[in-house]
C-alpha cells in the first residue's frame, strides 16, 4: 500500500484495533468506532501490527459504489475474509501460492464467478422456491411447537433460531437430520474461530491460537462422502446437483465441489438465524414494534428487513483494487485491500432516518447486509421467505415477550450475530 496513501488518511491507532478486534464486535463497541469514522475518517487507512494494511470503507454510498465495480474491485486477488499475515502466509503455502482455504463464490470474479453462480442459481430464485413453502412452512410450525412446550422461558437462540434455518437447508441439501448437530457445531467452529465459547480449540487463550484447517478438513470429508453417494445415486437434492455439476464441459475440481457444499452449509443457515434472533431480541426490547407488527401481519415483510439491517450477520468483506483510481477524495493504489464495513453502512446516518431506531415499518430500507452488485447473497430470498414464514406462525400465538437474562453476541470480525438469547414469554 503507498505509504503517501496511508499517512495522509490514517485513522488512529485505537480505532484502528477495534476493526480487528472479535470482542469489539459483539459488546458492541464497534458500532462505536464506526460512528467516530463515518464523522471524521470515512475511507480511512487501518494499520494494525500482523495485519496487512487496509481502508476501511464505512459510509453507505462507498460500499455500495464499491460493490458496484466488480472489475475493479476484486475478491479472489487477496483473502475476501481478514487475515493475520501469520494466516496468510501459512494458507498461501499450504495452497501453492493461493490466498485461498477454499474457491466458493465469495473466493471468485469474472468469468468464473457467474460459471459457478449459474450452477446453483435457479434453485434460489422466487420461483422455485415456492414449491418449498409448504415444506418450509411445516418445519416453521414445528419450531414454533417446540417453543411453546418451553414453558414460558427458553433460550430462543438454542432452542429455536440455531436449529430452523438449518432444518430448512440441510433438507434441501439432502443432508440427514442425524447429522445436523455435526453441521451446526463445524459451522460455529468456522465462524466462530475467535469466539472463546465457540472456538474448536477454545481453552487456548487467543493470543496464542495456531492457524487450525481441521475444521475445513472435517466439512471437507463429511461432504466428500456425500458428493461420491449422490455421484453413484443422484437424487432431486441440492447436494446430487453440486457432486455432478460440470464447467465448460468438464467436472468441477474436488477443492470447487467441497467449497460450493461449505458454503451453502454454513451461509445457508448461520446468517438467517442470527437475523432472526436479533429480530426477537429488537421485538423484546421494544415492545411498542411488537404491537405493531402482531397488529398488522402486512408489516412481517418490513420486519425482515429490518432485523436483517439491525443485525447484519455479514460484518466485513474485503477487496482488492486492481487498478489506481481516484475514489471519494483517496488515491487508492492498485493492489490495495479494503474492508467493506457493512455493519456501518446499515447505521449510516446519510442513508437511514434514525439508524439507531428498531422499526418494522421502515421505507426504504436499502440495506447493505446481502452485499451488491455480481456478489449479491444468492440465498437472499430464501433467506426472507424463512423468516418471513417463521414470524407468520409465531407473531399471532406470542402474546407476551420479555428479555430474561443477558443476551451475548459471538465474537468474530466477519460474521457474528447473537449466540444468547434467554426470554420469557407467554403464547395462546
């Protein structure tokens, strides 16, 4: 990165370490930091020791101009997800030079990207999933059940938010529901690498955790499995169409087909779930949007949205210019990395009435938390459709709700969203 560049945008030091910082992100001091930038330093230069430098893009039209120019502002030329160079240098020798664990959409551009993208895509488009409803709807019913058989207080993350969305696509997938408990803890040990409560090797202090691919290996071989089952006896699943999709006539790569299950894996539920608890916590907090939207169902839809802004599960991605350019007033070099905070340009002042405000009614809501532009989430409308079938067969019975303890945010810099959630509550 220039070292003009950096000196003349540099955010301070002690700014500069909260973007970096897991626990910054779930004791909400990041929200802090973000306020402080938007103000005073909005596309500003971070330089953190063992950490590559990188701008730190935090208002809403930066993001979205960004997201906008996929060719000029890469994923897969660097690490899409921050990285330690101690990370990064470890990966790129285990992988022959590449900066990359695993290829999955996240990892790609053009032409690749949409090569991969097509091969998916119809399954996750309005259309299609249509004839999930029914199905999605019974297991929404089935959560809401569980609930009620709590007694009055459960904790909503454990009980229900972790395990409906994840139900939902591991039956799409094919994966068996013996299995899920496997699937959800790999996920939390994935996401959650930095999290004390989460992490694989959680009884190692941080500061001296080892870079650890074993969570990769596990997914990889579970999945592995799966592909050469659906190869030998493909079914209508998701899982039969990744084990034998091809690319320009010829049969995806084992790292391709072990990264596309990965992906839809853990993407496929861990954000829907956080959104859905932070909705519930916001809901619990705020009992006058309750009323709201228990009083008009048309508002369901607007809640989705909502909580998904509130919560952002996806914090941070980066990019990777591939060319000089004069961007908002900053000569951004060409092979400089970028950290899209997302969670900033969902509380941008400039873009939201009252940012900080919970309201299921909010228009527009033009959230930044399914991305933009070619990297736009392609589970995004499965992702609402859940939701939105979930609140239609809670909301109705939920005749009283009430924080009942400490709610707790897990601790990572990329995805993160509530991993405790104790309520009280009352259902007909």
């Amino acid at each position: 990165m220039s070292v003009m560049t950096a000196a003349d945008h540099r955010i301070p030091k002690d700014q500069a370490a909260i973007l970096v910082e897991p626990a910054a992100y779930a004791d909400g001091r990041i929200q802090e930091t973000y306020r402080w930038l938007r103000a005073n330093e909005p596309l500003g230069v971070a330089s953190i020791e063992g950490v590559d430098p990188f701008w730190a893009v935090t208002r809403h039209a930066d993001i979205l101009e960004i997201s906008r120019q996929n060719d000029l502002f890469h994923n897969g030329d660097r690490s899409p997800t921050l990285v330690s160079q101690d990370a990064d240098r470890q990966v790129r020798e285990m992988m022959g030079g590449s900066p990359h664990l695993l290829r999955t959409l996240i990892h790609m551009d053009a032409p690749d990207h949409l090569k991969y993208r097509l091969l998916t895509q119809a399954w996750f488009m309005p259309q299609n999933l249509k004839r999930l409803e029914d199905q999605i709807r019974a297991i929404a019913k089935a959560a809401v059940e569980k609930m009620a058989a709590a007694g009055g207080h459960c904790d909503f993350v454990q009980e229900v938010a972790l395990h409906y969305p994840l139900r939902v696509i591991m039956s799409i997938m094919g994966v068996p529901q013996s299995d899920e408990p496997r699937m959800l803890k790999l996920t939390q040990e994935l996401f959650g690498a930095a999290d004390p409560e989460l992490a694989r090797d959680a009884s190692t202090p941080p500061a001296e955790r080892k870079f650890d691919m074993s969570v990769v290996i596990d997914f990889s071989n579970y999945f592995r499995a799966i592909s050469e089952d659906r190869r030998a006896h493909p079914t209508d699943d998701l899982a039969s169409l990744i084990a034998n999709s091809q690319i320009d006539g010829q049969p995806i790569s084992d790292l391709e087909a072990m990264s596309y299950y990965i992906i839809v894996a853990t993407a496929g539920h861990d954000t829907t779930s956080s959104s859905t608890a932070g909705a519930l916590w916001a809901l619990a907090e705020n009992p006058k949007q309750l009323a709201k939207v228990k009083a008009d169902p048309s508002l369901i839809p607007g809640l989705v949205d909502e909580s998904i802004r509130w919560t952002t599960p996806v914090k941070t991605f980066m990019r990777t210019a591939t060319a000089d350019v004069a961007f908002a007033d900053r000569d951004i070099k060409k092979g400089d990395w970028l950290m899209l905070c997302y969670a900033s340009g969902n509380r941008d002042e400039a873009a939201f009435e009252a940012p900080d405000e919970f309201r299921v009614d909010r228009k527009p809501n033009r959230h930044l938390a399914f991305g933009y532009g070619a990297h736009l989430c392609l589970g995004q409308h499965l992702a609402k459709m859940e939701m939105r079938i979930l609140w239609e067969e809670l909301l109705p019975r939920l005749s009283e709700l009430a924080l009942d303890g400490v709610p707790a945010m897990s601790e990572a810099v990329f995805v993160n969203g509530p991993k405790r959630l104790p309520i009280r509550f009352r259902m007909a």
